[in-house]
C-alpha cells in the first residue's frame, strides 16, 4: 500500500475518494476497525472488581474491541470474543458482529450488558437480537435472545436494577445493500410509517417482555430506573429520521451555507414504560419561551452515580440553539425534575464535545463534581478542556491541548490512571 492511501478497511460512510470495485472487495473481508467512538474499562477476571485486574478498551458498534494501555495509549491487541452459544469460533461468527459502543455495569454487580445481532444465512432460520453480560472481557453470556424478521440497527440501551429495555426504531441493516458498496450506513433502510419496538427483558430471569411506541430513530439512552409502583422511567434522545447523518460530509462541513442548512431533530425525551399493561407512553419536557434548545440536544450524560435510579440533571450538547448556525451551541443542564433551573454556558463559535462528570468524593448534591469537555474554540484556534462547576454551568478552568483536537465523540473519567 503507497504512503497516503487509506488502508481498506470499513468506515461508516465511505472514504473520499471512494475506493474502486477491490479495494471494497478488501474492505468487505476485513471489516472495521476504527475503534474511535468509546472507551470503557472491562475486568479481566470474572467478579473482580479489582483495579489491577481492569483492562481498558476502545469500542465502536462492533464485536471485535482493542485493548490499549490507558497511561500511553499504545495498543495491546485485538480482542474477539467467542460469540456466546456457539459451541466454538467458526467463518459464520463474521456475519454477528454489530454490537454497541455503549456497555452498561449490570446494577449492584461486577458484570457488564450490551447487545449482539447475530444474523442468520438460513432461511429457515431467524435472525435474532441478543443481551450479553460480560463477566470478563473473554467469558460471556447470553442473558435473553429476540427472534427477529430484520435486524435493527442501535447504538445503545438501558438499564435499571432488574431490567435491560432495548428500543428497535425501524432502521434495519440490509447487507444485500452492504455488500454492494462496503459502506454500513449506507446498508441500512429506515421506515418512517412503522412503530418502534420496545423490548423489556428480566435480567434474573432472561424473560422478554415486548410492546410498541412511536415511531422514532433514536442513538443515545440517557438514564432509566424503576418507579416506585415497579414500573420503568426512561429518558433518551430522539429524531424525526437519521437523514442528519448522510448530511456529515467534509462537502458539507467545508461549505458554510451547506453546513448551516444541515437539519437537527435532536429531541430528549420521556418513556414511561407500563409492566402490567404493557404500554409505553412518550412526553416531553416543558422549555421557557426562546429556550427550545433546552431539550433539543444529544450527548447526554448523568452524574453516574446515578445510573438506573431518580435523577434530576442532564448533561448534553445542542448545536444550532438560535435555529440558524452551528457557530452557535451551549452545553445544557436538563432539569427533569422542576421547573426553572435549566442552565446553558454559551459561546459563539466555541465547539463542544461530549461532557463528562466527575463527582466529588462523598457529595450528597447530585450536580456537587466538576463538568469536563473538550473544546475547540474557532476565535482563538486551539482546543481546550473545559473544567466546569455543574451547579452554576461556569468555566472556572481550562487546559491547553497541544494540537486542535477535532470533536470527540464519548469517552470517560477513570481516577486510577495516573
């Protein structure tokens, strides 16, 4: 390969220029991997909770993860999993390999959830979506399976102290379509006409209990918990369509009208998912006059020591918040809990990447921590970390980086890495 090629390996859109009929050939038998899109820390011995037993990883919506060492970030290896039920590793595991960047800490264990599709060739036989649990990085699970007639597409779920909840928005990967251009986007069809499935599975017992909502195209679970009459709470982010992703082109980004014209129907919503009727009713947050933007944002985090209980603030980034230009956008500060404390740090043609909290040791406030977010900041041109107190949304510090360092995508805070 000549130096300056791109190496023929899957991406989610394509490559610019495109690659020609081989290199898609090539691109095809050797996937993905561009681990680019989390990081999350696996233990290594089942039921450790261990520091020294932890590994790191970085993750994309794929099987296959790598593990880096988090103090210099070289990479330690490929890490591909044997896929839960098969008896042992075979050619047809190629065709089970999309999974989510998103894991989840199984509530009150020393485990980890995501999900796994694992596609069938025949045709007799269903495709099916699977919850995994990780007990450590090479030892795994399968906790419930969902036979499906198509396989949808998700980024991510939720959990609560008993249940895992997956929504399946009709868009469904077509690898009919996949093969042709070796672009997974591309490969996958959405029905804007049909409902979204919600599946509710037991995570004791591995019983699946399913209903329908609205149709939505949803990529980020925010927080869910259980009610007090044992019924689920969960809040995610929702779009009319995924049309926006097709629109995140370097053509469009380089041209300023384009750029400004591109649509976000970001919307953070809330389910309330009903066990004994089985129903899930959607409402949606009250804003100020002028402050729609207060829930049309993505990117949502949690204090995480929150994870799967009530909560009262949301974190997460709106883009275009004057419905006009992406110069401007805000870090908000969702209150689900009472009316008239939202708060928004704004910054004109300041770039906000995802945010992360970090808690004090021993608050009692669930907003007592620090906000961290990388910046790119257009005036001056340099990147920054922001370091921000949650409670008043204001910039108290910021670190340099040495290079502009584009926007990120998720990430974490882990205190032990020195």
């Amino acid at each position: 390969m000549a130096s300056g090629d791109i190496a023929p390996f899957m991406n989610f859109m394509g490559v610019e220029p495109p690659f020609d009929f081989l290199q898609r050939m090539k691109t095809l038998i050797n996937g993905l991997d561009n681990m680019n899109v989390n990081v999350y820390p696996y233990s290594k011995v089942a039921g450790s909770s261990e520091i020294k037993d932890r590994g790191y990883y970085a993750l994309t919506d794929y099987w296959k993860i790598y593990e880096f060492n988090a103090t210099n970030l070289n990479t330690l290896g490929l890490v591909q999993a044997k896929i839960p039920g098969n008896s042992r590793k075979s050619s047809l595991d190629a065709f089970s390999f999309i999974s989510t960047a998103h894991p989840l800490p199984e509530i009150g264990k020393n485990s980890s959830l995501v999900f796994l599709n694992k596609m069938s060739l025949l045709p007799w036989e269903k495709h099916s979506v699977n919850l995994v649990r990780i007990k450590a990085t090479d030892e795994r699970e399968i906790v419930a399976s969902i036979p499906v007639d198509q396989l949808p597409y998700m980024h991510s779920f939720s959990v609560t102290k008993n249940y895992a909840i997956l929504f399946f928005s009709p868009i469904y990967i077509n690898m009919v379509k996949i093969a042709k251009t070796a672009h997974p986007f591309e490969g996958l069809d959405w029905y804007g006409d049909r409902q979204t499935d919600v599946h509710v599975i037991n995570l004791k017992t591995g019983a699946v209990t399913s209903m329908k909502t609205e149709n939505t195209f949803t990529m980020h679970h925010a927080n869910a918990y259980e009610n007090e009459n044992g019924n689920i709470v969960l809040d995610l982010v929702t779009y009319d369509d995924p049309n926006f992703i097709s629109s995140m082109t370097l053509n469009n980004f380089r041209d300023p009208k384009k750029r400004d014209n591109i649509s976000f129907t970001a919307k953070f919503k809330r389910y309330y998912i009903d066990m004994k009727e089985r129903n899930v009713t959607p409402y949606s947050f009250p804003n100020a006059k002028g402050q729609e933007f207060m829930t049309h944002f993505d990117f949502p985090k949690i204090n995480e020591r929150y994870r799967a209980k009530k909560y009262c603030y949301m974190y997460g980034i709106a883009v275009k918040i004057d419905g006009k230009s992406l110069t401007k956008g805000a870090i908000v500060k969702k209150d689900v809990c009472e009316k008239g404390r939202d708060l928004a740090y704004t910054h004109d043609n300041v770039y906000f990447s995802e945010t992360v909290f970090v808690p004090t040791p021993n608050s009692k406030d669930e907003d007592d921590g620090i906000l961290l977010s990388p910046v790119i900041d257009g005036n001056e041109k340099k990147s920054y970390l922001y370091i921000m107190d949650p409670k008043t949304m204001n910039v108290t510090n910021k670190a340099e980086l040495p290079t502009i360092v584009p926007c990120t995508l998720h990430g974490g805070f882990f205190p032990e890495i020195h």
